[in-house]
C-alpha cells in the first residue's frame, strides 16, 4: 500500500539509464586499454585499493577536512532529539551528529555504511533555520545515508578516477619504440574521452541523487514545504557569504545540501540540480500529497 | 528490494505493526513485581502533516476518543511537544485500557491511511518508559535522567527480566532515546 506520491518512476529511469550508460562507457574503455597492450588487471587494482580507502574512511576523511566536531547529546540537544526521531521514522541506525564551525549554512552526510554514518552541520544552519527547516535538511542528509549514496557515486566514479590518472601521467610513459607510442597514445585518448564522459555521467548520477534525497525527506517528514524554504534560506544566505571561507569549502561539494559556486558554473557540470529544479519537484510532491 | 531501493533512491517507510502492543497488557504484571509500578499513562507519537484529510483524521480521532472515553473512562489529552510532533496521552489507572486504547488509536491513523506518520507509542512505568516502535513492533526501555543520560543499567537489566514475555528490540542502536516526551 505505498503511495502513488512517494514514487517518482521517471527519476528511477534515469538513474538506471545514467548507471548503464556508464556501465557501457567503462567496458568499452577496458577493451581499449587491453587491445592497447595494457594490464588491466594491476591499474584496476590499484585504483581499486585507493577507491576503497576513500570509501572506507570517508567518513574521518570529510570530518578532518571540514574540520567537523563530533557533539554529545547534552552539547546539542536540539540537534540530537531531532535526529532521533527521524532514525526512527526513516528505520536507520542513530548517526554520530557534528557541527563544522562557518558562516557557510551548509549540512552534509557522509560514512561508509548507515552504522557508520556522520550527519554534520554548520553553526550557520543552526542559527539560521528554524526547527522545520533544520528537520527537513537532517531529513534530507539522512536519505543520503539510507541510499547508500557515499558507496553508489564511490563505485559510479571508480573507472573514472582510473581514466583521470591515465590522462595524467601516461604522458610520462612515452618515449618508448614506436608500436608502444601509438597504442599509448590510443589509450591516453580514450582515457581523456572516457574521463570527460564519465564526468558527465557520473555529474548527472549526482543530481538525480539530490533530487532522490530531497523526494526523502518529503517522504520522511512530510512536509516538503519545509525543505523549500530552508533550500531558498541556504541559497540566500550562501550569495552574501565571505569568499574565503568559500575556498576552503569548495572541494566538498557533492556532500552538501546546497553546492557553493563562485561564478555560474554551466549546468551540466553541476553536481547539484538548481534551486528552481529542486523547488518544483517538492511542490509537485506537495501537491500529489494532497490529491491522493 | 532493499539493494534497489537504496541503488534508485527510493525512500520506502516501513509499515507499522500493531499487534505487538497487545503484549504489554499480560507484561505489565511482571513490571510491577520487579517494583515498576506503571504510572497509569501512555502516549501516542505522531508527526502532523500539512493536508486536509489529516485534520479529518484528527477530528475522527477526538470523536472516538471520547466514545471510548464514556466506555472505558480512559481520560485523553492532545499535546504538541517541542520537536513539533503531536502526542494523544491517555491516563487510565487500568492498564490493560490504556493498551487497548492505544491499539484502538493506532489502527485510527492506520486506517486513515497516515501510517507512517505513527513514530511510536510510550508506556510510562516507575523511573522508565517502554517505547513502543512501530516499524519493528518491538518495544525497547527507556530510562532517562537529568542532563539527557540514560540509566543503562536499568534499560539492560529490563531486558533480562522483560525478554520472555515483550518483543525487546535485538538491536541496541534501534534503542533511540526519546527526550522530551510530555508526560
């Protein structure tokens, strides 16, 4: 008996087509790197092991490069009961709860796995948002968790990650006979092709995520109207912030609930979809909540 | 399904299950040999929400509250906590319609198709609550004291004494404290 209004089938579609044509992207990409002569096996095991690391500790990696403390509940009490209840609505393990001290109203989720989960936010959100707002953005970080999205856009982004080292230092390798110039040049340009494409792809994987999380907390909450106006409180809030402190946070988009942008990057390299995008789908979902 | 839910984002809520809370009405004659005295008051936890069929919901529900109210004398009060979620609490000295009532009101927002609005309902006892989860019908106890601390000691040995006759829930890190509950 789950609702009509708790689904979105053209969103699902676009996520598997996204997937599949990255998944085709990649196997190609494979057969050029063999018929070019090289062992596929080692590059993949060595990227594999990288991958896995940043997988595996992302959660102390994101918290040491934001500088995010872990509170207690009696340090954030609010923060904490909060929290509570959505795990028990959304059936996830209570997450470690931090707060990054900035100017920046910013949250994000991050961890390996639901029981390893963090859930930060910036003292700037706290100050801003009201408890509505504040539960709809920990609703939507919570959907992150619960969609596995560190794992998906770490094994998403895997082949990738290998086409991008190839296109840097492969350059390096030349210098060899002739045979082995061309087919490293053959390689190194199916490496640029692939990284450029996979880049997209896995950009566009990104946002439908974004949308999938914010469908969530719509779902969790029930309240899609709250995310709106913290969305549009984030957003206003973020034209007005300092720029320094937008340097240091730039490396950490694809975890935030908003991304910061200096200057207007094109759309189709965002990692999020824009505000306008975001906003109609939440109403379309307030509308349908009321219909049905 | 999970693997795919979570590979497509879906966001499935569980549903909720009802029939466990029936456990208690038996369970709450061992709590009070082991000295927890149920302090004849229980509550219902749900989030509103912004439509209209969920007034109507609302409406229906004081109706048959003060229907059951004439039957049974469970006295009820609705109550908005500081986290936004709106609370039913039922005070009735029989323990045994204070379960039943709690049943009936569940079902109330099941039927109204606002199921996984319920986030779980409350027994208060001498020094702890029973909480009671909806989405894996098992109750868990919680002891809290000032300064947002638990009594882990006390939850751990109701689970001892408790096992055999309430569903406990297996996981602890389902055990979720709820701070701010009204009564």
């Amino acid at each position: 008996m789950t609702k009509k209004w708790q689904h979105d089938y053209g969103l699902a579609a676009r996520m598997f087509l996204t997937m599949f044509l990255l998944f085709v992207v990649y196997i190609v990409f494979i057969g050029i790197l063999s018929y070019a002569g090289f062992g596929v096996v080692p590059i993949m095991f060595f990227a594999g092991i990288m991958l896995f690391a940043q997988y595996y500790y992302s959660d102390k990696m994101v918290l040491y490069s934001t500088g995010a403390r872990i509170v207690s509940e009696s340090e954030a009490p609010q923060l904490h009961g909060i929290i509570s209840r959505l795990c028990i609505e959304a059936d996830l393990p209570k997450p470690r709860v931090a707060i990054v001290e900035s100017s920046i109203p910013n949250a994000f989720a991050t961890g390996r796995s639901p029981k390893k989960a963090v859930v930060a936010v910036t003292t700037s959100l706290l100050q801003r948002l009201n408890q509505n707002e504040l539960e709809a953005v920990l609703a939507h970080e919570l959907t992150h968790v619960k969609n596995r999205d560190v794992m998906v856009l770490t094994i998403a982004s895997f082949f990738s990650t290998i086409a991008f080292f190839l296109v840097r230092y492969l350059i390096f390798f030349g210098g060899g006979n002739r045979r082995e110039g061309g087919s490293i040049m053959l390689a190194w340009l199916a490496s640029i092709v692939v990284w450029i494409i996979s880049s997209l792809l896995i950009r566009a994987l990104s946002r439908y995520r974004e949308f999938a999380a914010d469908r969530g907390s719509a779902v969790i909450t029930g309240h899609p109207s709250h995310l709106v106006s913290a969305l549009l409180k984030i957003s206003g809030a973020m034209e007005r912030v300092p720029t320094d402190d937008l340097r240091k946070a730039e490396g950490m988009n694809a975890f935030y609930i908003i991304p910061i942008s200096r200057s207007s990057i094109m759309a189709l390299f965002s990692t999020h979809p824009s505000l306008e995008k975001r906003i109609a789908a939440l109403e379309k979902i307030s509308g349908r909540m009321e219909m049905r | 399904m999970k693997v795919l839910d979570a590979l497509f984002g879906r966001t499935k809520l569980r549903k909720p299950k009802i029939e466990a809370l029936f456990a208690l009405s038996t369970a709450y004659l061992s709590m009070e040999v082991l000295g927890f005295k149920p302090s004849g008051r229980s509550g219902i936890c749900f989030k509103p929400v912004e439509s209209s069929r969920f007034s109507e919901m609302q409406s229906d529900l004081r109706e048959l509250l003060k229907l059951s109210a004439s039957e049974t004398g469970t006295v009820c009060q609705f109550q908005t906590d500081e986290y936004n979620y709106e609370w039913v609490i039922l005070s009735d000295d029989d323990f045994e319609d204070l379960v039943t009532t709690t049943h009936l009101i569940s079902e109330t927002v099941i039927e109204h198709d606002f199921e996984e609005r319920l986030l779980c309902s409350v027994f208060a006892f001498d020094r702890v609550y029973f909480i009671y989860n909806y989405k894996e019908g098992t109750f868990y106890p919680f002891a809290p004291l000032t300064g947002r601390k638990r009594d882990g000691d006390l939850e751990f040995r109701l689970r001892s004494a408790m096992e055999s006759e309430l569903p406990i829930e297996k996981e602890m890190e389902k055990w979720y404290p709820l701070w701010g509950i009204p009564f």
